[in-house]
C-alpha cells in the first residue's frame, strides 16, 4: 500500500468518525437536556394544577360540598397531561380521585415524599393550600416522554440526519484528504526513490505557495548539502581505509575516529579508545610531550615509536601526525597515520642474522668463523701464538637423514650443537658444511707441543660429548665422528688459510677412517692427490682407460652359474687402479652417474658376444648400479634402450643394487625395480647387512637374490656375532625365496662351513680372483 493512500484513508476515516461522535454526544446531550427540563415544567404544571383546584379542594375538604367533586372533575378535564389524581386529608385518608376519561384506576397507598417516574408516566405528591392554611395531599399522575420513548420516536428522524452528515463528511473529508495529502504524497515518493549514488539530479518541486513550499526548498537545499558532504566523504573515506592505521583527533589529542586498519593492527575499536588519547602515548608520555613541542613550530612530526597492541603485544611503528586547521589557522583536528615496521625490522635483523648463522644450528656459518679468525689475530696481546681450530664430521649421516628423515637429521644437529655449547673456553663455534663442525679457542699456548696436547684432550671432549647417545623422535641414535685438528701460529696464518688447513685434517681423518687426525704436509698431499684423480676421472672415459673385469660365482655342488663385472682403472701415471680408490670420488663429483652407462654399455656388449659361445652363453652378468644412477628419472628407459641396442636376453643381465637407495622414496624404488623385473632382468641386493634394510622391506622387494657382505664372511670364523648374521640372512634368503651369495670366500674353510649352513651360491678369491675379459673367457672355454 502507497504511503499516501494510507494517509488519506486515515485522514478521511479520522474525520468520518469526529463527525459521527459528535453527532451522537450531540443527540445524548439534547435527549438528556429535553428529559430533564420536562421533569422541571411537569414539577411547574403539578403546582399550576393544585393552584387551579385549591379553592374546589377547600370546599370539598372542609365543607364536603358533592358539588365541589363535580367542579374539580370538570377542571381537571381541561389538563390534558394529567392521567389521574388523587386527594387525601391531613390524616392520609383519600377523599377523592379523579381519572382521565373517568377510567378506574388503582393507586398505591399514600406517600408524602414519592415522586416516581416509570414508563411514560410521572407522579409525585404535594401539600394542597387555600388562603394559607394546609388542606391535605395530592398525589398527581402526569404524561411523561422517557428518554427511552424520545429515541424510539425520533429513531427515524435521526438515522437519516446522522447518514447525511457521515456522506456529507466523507465526500468533504475525501477532498480535502486528497489536498492535503497531495503534497506529502509527491514529497514521499520523492525521498523514497532518491538515489544515493546519483543525488545531485534528484529535486522536489511542490507548486504549493505554503508551508510545503519551505519545506520543499529546506528539502533541496539538504540535499545540496548532502550530495556536497557524500563526494567528500567518497575522497575521504578512499584515503582513510588504506593499510596504514589511522587515527583522528581532536586539539586535545583525544580520539574522534579510527580506520580499519588500526583496529586490525593493534586490536582496539573505536569504542575502547574514543574520547581518549591514542593508546600509543600511553606508555609514551615524555614522547608526547616531545612530539607537542615540535608540532608547535613545525605542525608535523613523523618518526619510529614503539607502540602496544590491545593485548599488551610489543610492536614498532612508524608514525606521522599532521595537523588539520580551520579557515582561521585554529587547530580542530591531528591525523595520525602509521604502518607497522616490526616485522621490517625483524625481517632486516633475520637477513643480517641468516647471513652469517646456520639456519639449522643457530652456530657461526663460514662467513662468521673467517670473520672471527681475523679478529682473532688482529687482538693479539700476549706472546702465546701458538692456536687450535678442530673441524669434526658425523659418520654417515646421510644415513640417517635418509632412514629417519631430514627433520629427524635437523633435530640431531641442533642437539649437537647443544652439546657444543658445554666445552666453554671457546670463542669460535661453527658449521661449515651438512655435517661439518668448528671449535676454535681463544686462549693460545707459547708452543706448539703444548698446543698438541691441549688439543687431543680437547678432541676426546668432544668425542666423549658427541658420541653419547640421542634419543630423537623416539629414535635411538649413536654417532661417529672423524676429528681433524690444526695447530697454527696465528701471526703467520691467514683465516682462509687455517680453516683450509682443518678441513684438510678432517679429510685424512675420514679418509684413513680415524677419529681423530692432525694437519701436516703429508696430508696436503694426500688431498692434492685426491684433486689430481677428480681431474683425471673426467678424461678416462674418452681416453679408455677403464676395463671390465669378470669374477665369477659358483653354485654349491662348484658349477659356474654367473659373474660379477667389476670396473678397472688403468691410469697413465698410478697405474692399475682398483674401485676402492676411485669409485668414491666418481660418486662425490657426480660422474658416476656417465661412468655407470659407460660400465652398462660395455657390459651388455660383452653378454652378446657371449651368446655366441655355448659355454658362456648360459652365464648371467651381475652389474653394480650406484643409488645416485637408479634414481635417474630415466634409468629404466636407458636400461631398455641397451637391451634393444645389442638383442640381448634380459634375464642374462642382473643388477646388484644397494641398501641405501631403499631409504628414500621406497615406492618409486619398488615401482621402479618391478618395471625392470618385466623385462626380465634379475634384481640381487649387494652388501646385505651393512645397511638399514629391514624384513618390511625385503616382503615388498622384488628380488631375486641377496649377497652377503664379505666383511661377515671373512671374519665369521672367528667372530660369533658375524658368523650368527650369516646364518641369519641365509635362513632369510630361504624364508623369503631369495638366493644367497656369500661374497669373499676366500679359503676352503670358508667354502665348507658356508656350505654346511646350505648357502647355495659362492664368490671369492678361492673360487677367482676378479679377470680381464680374455682371461675370463679363457677360464671358462
């Protein structure tokens, strides 16, 4: 429903009714006012009546004149209102009545002071009189109209004077209705579809030349004002809710208004804060006091301040309050504005701190320990010049990054470097590398003898504090350290140069498997020597130095069932190379990964000139594949590729793999090694026991055939701990499928106590030591 029509129906019903209650109180005023003034003139025509019949009433009273009866009748015939009469003496005792018409009548017994009215009649008593003195009573029966009678007879008469007045009101009250609320009506409809986004097309314009016409222009000149107010707040309102916190205050610095940021910067909302000065110079009032000062005389100040959160959290901001001045240069307001910079500043302490720390430990990175060596050896004040820099590794640890996971190994650092922190009395710590540790020391010693025993008690600390067991993640760890220490004089050293020198120690150490080893020429000279080999590995491929020699391996009743193809370097300066000595660099440098398709290549080159030969072309080839080479994304393409290259049987080839590559994405392993399997290839797992491998692993593997480390083999007959491991993976071979080779069976005795343990296949230097090709073919043929 309009608003408009509803003001109408209202405005007409509302003077509809005003005219119908007024004529009705009208109607109840006259009804009771007409009842009342013809109780009044029946009280008048009452005394009228005993007047007339005084004079008749003395003589019927006092003379019993019957005549006087005949007289009164008469009279009274002439009032016609009169119904009937009655007239007692003094002592209430009737003497006459008298009936209108002359009709019988009953009356009730005598009543000085009744006066009755009922139905259409009234009857009241009087005292009667003649000439002053008091004759009896009258007791008077009068016509009388009830307010009740009134209605009824003017019921007509008033419906239709009342149905007039209510059309006569409607038809002018809905003329009026719709003048009136013409106006209001256009002003309604006009605010209802004023749009806010486009105020400044939308006017009124009434027509009217009353007081419509103020309120039209009062209207237009509001909305002038508003549309006015609206483009400014637009301005106002995109400039305040950016991400910087905002604040509005007053001269007096107390808060009219914040934005949302604010709130989502330090927690607090409009309500917390209005009416009070920024929380921000709370805990700042000298500050404050400060800022007043300089905005006096350069009305703005912009600096960093530490401000608090709602919560009491500590945050640094950079701050700016600019002043806002009316027409006459008064300040009415101060804006402040400011942005967070805590996690600036923290960002710009952590780059500062990433760059010289491990991430991992918290310790002193490289950069750190050069910079701490320099300063070492520009603070020198005492003769003592004689240093010691210790650099340690852990033992395969990348073991246990890859058995447990990396976050295990991180724990494991971080534990390490705890321990560290216990020595005390040294000024260098650090981490160079994965698993690389430095200690240096700041007191020096006026020898170096003395420098060299210090050190050595300072190793076997170390080691007594590295080598005592962890307990991470519910993993039980036990390491082993190589320790390599230098003793230097500190005036003659430079810091590149000393913590080369550790390295270099730590190097002979790991290499010679000691835990501890110290620096001297020789062992710079067994690193140079090492560099010599990496450069020289990158040219034997091209230049063909490398041969494939064949060990072979015999079942249990000495049949020869297959071989082992073992690579050979035949450098130009060292001469015959064994693996030992550079397999290892081939796997650190990267280039085991070329040296493996190369050994693959002339490996299954060699099985398809075999297949032409009737001795040998029954014979497998075992192959070692590193972990680096497996887990080449095309390794088991390149494999096919070979196959297809030389029309080779498959299932002549067989792939010695190792435990280690089974610690990291063992799935993509499995799937790997069953791809394989389909084209017939066999899968042997070298070294077994050396490694973390578990029964879980070996129920999902799918190998044909496990080998037995020689280092149990060669030691089982006297060492019971090795001779129950060889037992052990022998009934495992048998529980779970697998053959067994026994490698490094190197005497008969070790043939016949493996034999008497039903180990079913044989390799070792009783049988063959590893031979040339030719030589090979030659054994066999």
């Amino acid at each position: 429903m309009k608003t408009g029509t509803t003001i109408q129906k209202k405005l007409v019903f509302m003077i509809v009714s005003i005219v119908s209650i007024v004529t009705l109180i009208g109607y109840l005023i006259f009804t009771s006012w007409y009842v009342k003034e013809q109780k009044k003139q029946h009280l008048q025509m009452a005394h009228m009546v005993s007047k007339v019949i005084s004079q008749d009433l003395a003589k019927l009273l006092l003379l019993n004149s019957v005549s006087s009866a005949s007289d009164l009748s008469t009279k009274l015939d002439s009032f016609d209102f009169l119904n009937w009469l009655v007239v007692y003496k003094l002592d209430k005792t009737p003497v006459y009545k008298y009936a209108q018409n002359h009709k019988d009548f009953k009356y009730q017994s005598f009543d000085s002071h009744k006066m009755l009215i009922k139905d259409n009649e009234m009857v009241c008593t009087l005292k009667t009189s003649y000439m002053g003195q008091e004759l009896g009573y009258m007791t008077l029966s009068m016509k009388y109209i009830s307010a009740y009678e009134l209605v009824k007879r003017n019921i007509l008469w008033m419906l239709l004077v009342y149905l007039g007045l209510i059309v006569f009101s409607y038809i002018l009250s809905i003329y009026y209705a719709k003048k009136f609320t013409k106006p209001i009506i256009r002003l309604v409809e006009f605010v209802k579809n004023i749009d806010m986004k486009n105020i400044s097309k939308d006017r009124v314009s009434l027509q009217e030349d009353n007081e419509f016409l103020i309120l039209e222009q009062k209207i237009n000149k509001m909305l002038d004002k508003l549309d006015s107010s609206l483009q400014q707040q637009r301005i106002a309102s995109v400039a305040f809710e950016t991400h910087s916190g905002m604040i509005i205050t007053n001269e007096k610095f107390e808060v009219l208004q914040i934005n949302q940021a604010y709130t989502k910067i330090t927690g607090y909302k409009i309500d917390d804060i209005r009416g009070k000065q920024p929380p921000v110079f709370s805990a700042n009032k000298k500050v404050l006091d400060n800022i007043k000062q300089i905005l006096k005389t350069s009305h703005y100040w912009a600096g960093e301040i530490t401000n608090y959160t709602k919560h009491g959290d500590k945050f640094l901001e950079y701050l700016t309050i600019q002043e806002v001045c009316d027409d006459d240069c008064n300040i009415t307001n101060y804006v402040f504005s400011f942005v967070d910079i805590s996690k600036q500043k923290e960002a710009e302490k952590t780059i500062a701190h990433l760059s010289k720390y491990d991430l991992v430990t918290g310790l002193a990175n490289k950069q750190l320990i050069l910079e701490n060596l320099d300063k070492l050896k520009n603070n020198i004040f005492t003769l003592d010049n004689w240093h010691i820099l210790v650099e340690f590794d852990i033992k395969n640890f990348k073991y246990i990054n890859e058995a447990y996971g990396y976050a295990t190994g991180d724990k494991l650092l971080q534990s390490i470097a705890d321990r560290l922190h216990e020595l005390g009395l040294h000024n260098i710590l650090g981490k160079i590398g994965v698993d690389e540790f430095i200690v240096g020391f700041e007191s020096g010693f006026p020898d170096e003898e003395s420098a060299t025993m210090y050190a050595q008690l300072i190793a076997e600390r170390i080691i007594s504090l590295i080598t005592k067991p962890y307990l991470i993640d519910e993993h039980h760890i036990e390491l082993k350290i190589h320790i390599g220490i230098y003793i230097y004089d500190i005036t003659s050293q430079n810091s590149e140069d000393i913590l080369k020198n550790s390295n270099l120690a730590l190097h002979n150490a790991k290499q010679n498997d000691k835990q501890i080893a110290f620096f001297n020429e020789e062992i710079e000279n067994q690193v140079q020597s090492y560099m010599h080999i990496y450069s020289d590995l990158k040219k034997a491929i091209q230049n063909s130095e490398f041969e494939m020699y064949y060990q072979p391996q015999y079942s249990i009743n000495e049949k020869l069932v297959s071989a082992e193809a073992l690579i050979r370097w035949h450098h130009p300066k060292l001469g015959f190379m064994p693996p030992d000595e550079f397999i290892s660099i081939a796997e650190k440098s990267g280039m085991i990964e070329e040296l493996g398709w190369w050994i693959i290549d002339d490996v299954f080159k060699t099985i398809a000139e075999w297949k032409n030969i009737d001795k040998l072309s029954n014979l497998s080839v075992a192959i070692n594949i590193s972990a680096k080479q497996f887990a080449q994304d095309g390794f088991v393409e390149g494999i096919s590729k070979y196959l297809k290259k030389y029309k080779i049987n498959p299932e002549k080839v067989k792939l010695e793999l190792v435990e280690s590559l089974l610690l990291k994405n063992v799935d993509n392993t499995i799937a790997k090694m069953k791809r394989l399997q389909s084209f017939g290839i066999k899968l042997s797992l070298d070294d077994f026991g050396t490694g973390y491998s578990s029964l879980e692993y070996l129920k999902l593997l799918p190998l044909e055939q496990i080998k037995i480390d020689k280092s149990f083999v060669m030691s089982m007959r006297e060492n019971e701990k090795d001779l129950s491991i060889v037992k052990s993976v022998i009934s495992l071979g048998d529980a779970f499928g697998f053959d067994v080779v026994a490698e490094g069976v190197e005497t008969k005795d070790d043939f016949m106590l493996l034999k008497a343990l039903s180990c079913e296949y044989y390799q070792g230097y009783y049988f063959s030591k590893p031979l040339p090709k030719n030589d090979f073919e030659m054994l066999i043929v």
